[in-house]
C-alpha cells in the first residue's frame, strides 16, 4: 500500500477506483466496502484507492470538539488499512480552506482533477462540500461530465457500519470488551508511554507500569480489570491492567496499570502496545493491601486462563 499525505505530489493513478470516509475503527463493516473496492478495481483493470481526513473533520467544521473520541489513531488507521491489500491510501490535511470548497468545486478540483476516477463507491447518504450541501445526487449528476461511474453502498451495509460504529465506542466505553472486539474483528488496542507511579504494586509483588495515552482523541476504556497482552520492543507478554482510581488506597486520580508476567525490566519512558482481550472485573475497596493481594493473585489467575 502506497501512503500519500501531500495532495499536491499524488501520483497519476490507473483506473483509480475511490471511496472516501474516515474508516474510524476498521471494523467488519468497513471490510465489507473495502473488499467490494478492491473487487471493482480488480473488475476495472485498476488500481483502489482510500481517501481519508486528518484531522477529524468535525474538528473543523463543529463548534463543539471535545466529544470527538476515535478508536483508532491515525497511525493505528493506517496500520490496519495497510492489512487489508488496498492499493492506495490518501490522508487529506483537512483544513478550513479545504473545507470552505463548494460541492462543485470539491467535485471538479479534487475528486476529479487529483485523481481522475474510474469508479466512485460512495454512500446514498455522503455529504461534501461547504455546508454539506454535495450528495449522491450531485455526484450522479456530474457523472456525465466528468465520465466516471458511481456506485452505491447499499443502505442495510452503511446502517449497519453505523450501528457497528456506535456499538464498538459504547462497548469500549462501557468495559464490554470482548462485544467490541468482535465488532472489529480484532482486539481493541492502545499505546501508552510507560512513567513512574507510587510503585505500590511492587510493595505487594505486582509491580505495574504506569501508563499515559500517547493520543489525547484516542477512546478510553472503562474503569476495571482486564486480561491483556502487551508487546514491549517487539516482544508480547501475557498481563493484566488496571483502569480507575485505586480505591483500596483512596486514589484520587484516574490511572492506567499494566502488571506484566514473567516480566523485570525497566521499561520507564518506553512505549507499551497493550491488547485487551476480557473484562474481569470492577474496581473494588479492599480492606488493606494484603487483601488486594490476594485478589490479584486470583485475577492473574483468571486472565491466564483466557489469555
């Protein structure tokens, strides 16, 4: 898969066969469009071609940006595209200017003049242009002029990447774990820089890496225990996280722990990759860190089993 960021410098494409979205997640419902992309491609002698925006682009267009919480980074997106065998994979800077381009002008300047397309693979419902005003209807009309085919996503495939969509954040948001992982077709993953905590699960033999997200738009799970893997400098281990305020010792802030097994070296300022394959359980109040002990003696117990 050939990476584009500058759309200034794109190469002249084959037969290029686009579609356009921002593939948050790379989830089951998004494989199915890009499998009938590179099978229209394939059909067209041609070559299948991914565009994407970074940043968001509700970052730009929406007065309201906090609520924009993705599930994948962009460099997550495009570890997970590559995978796919798409031919290419464009990331758009999406800017105010960008954004400012009337339909037809997003139409004529840049879907035409940058990538000349065999086919587009769009949605009944895809919006473009300043205000939103661009649609399918538009794009069906300047078909003609600017002779390239369009193709539909079919409704019941675009509801359901929706659903998959919302079903996949509220399920990360809501500790159910192992429902978003089969919406995605993979485990749900994070990175995290690894920084010194209180090192109070080395006192009781659960030494944990403390780790920050290296991506403040990146979704964050629910508070719990979870069984993990974690892959440290291209090695994975077997592990189990904590995510929550430690009420055994009267936390005050909300943290992110890793208790790696069979696992000693000094990892601190390093980045940790961390798959989360099962709920365990809640955060519980322990009388006193003997009692916390033992129960996480019995949840390393449990995350073996199903690791």
């Amino acid at each position: 898969m050939q990476i584009h960021h500058d759309i200034t410098k794109l190469p002249k494409f084959t037969n290029a066969v686009i579609t356009i979205g921002t593939f948050d997640g790379v989830h089951l419902g998004h494989k199915q469009i890009i499998d009938s992309l590179k099978e229209t491609a394939a059909k067209a002698n041609g070559e299948s071609v991914i565009i994407t925006f970074h940043p968001h682009p509700r970052k730009i267009v929406s007065s309201v940006i906090t609520g924009v919480r993705l599930i994948n980074t962009l460099d997550e997106r495009i570890e997970l595209l590559e995978k796919t065998g798409i031919d290419h994979l464009v990331i758009v800077p999406f800017t105010d200017y960008f954004a400012s381009q009337t339909a037809e002008e997003y139409v004529r300047d840049f879907i035409v003049s940058k990538f000349h397309p065999h086919t587009i693979i769009i949605g009944y419902d895809h919006r473009f242009g300043k205000d939103r005003t661009g649609n399918f209807r538009l794009l069906e009309n300047l078909s003609l002029k600017y002779t390239y085919q369009l193709k539909e996503i079919p409704e019941h495939i675009l509801n359901a990447i929706k659903v998959s969509s919302t079903t996949i954040r509220n399920a990360i948001l809501q500790s159910h774990i192992e429902e978003a992982n089969i919406f995605l077709g993979y485990s749900f993953f994070f990175e995290g820089a690894v920084f010194h905590g209180d090192k109070i699960g080395r006192q009781i033999g659960y030494p944990t890496a403390n780790l920050k997200s290296t991506d403040e738009e990146k979704i964050t799970l629910g508070d719990g225990i979870y069984a993990v893997y974690a892959t440290v400098e291209d090695k994975t281990y077997k592990g189990m996280m904590s995510i929550g305020f430690r009420p055994t010792i009267n936390g005050k802030l909300r943290v992110t722990e890793v208790n790696l097994f069979d696992f000693s070296e000094d990892i601190y300022g390093k980045t940790i990759r961390v798959y989360v394959k099962k709920y365990l359980r809640s955060e519980v109040k322990f009388n006193g860190l003997e009692e916390l002990k033992v129960q996480l003696h019995k949840d390393k117990e449990a995350s073996l089993l199903c690791l």
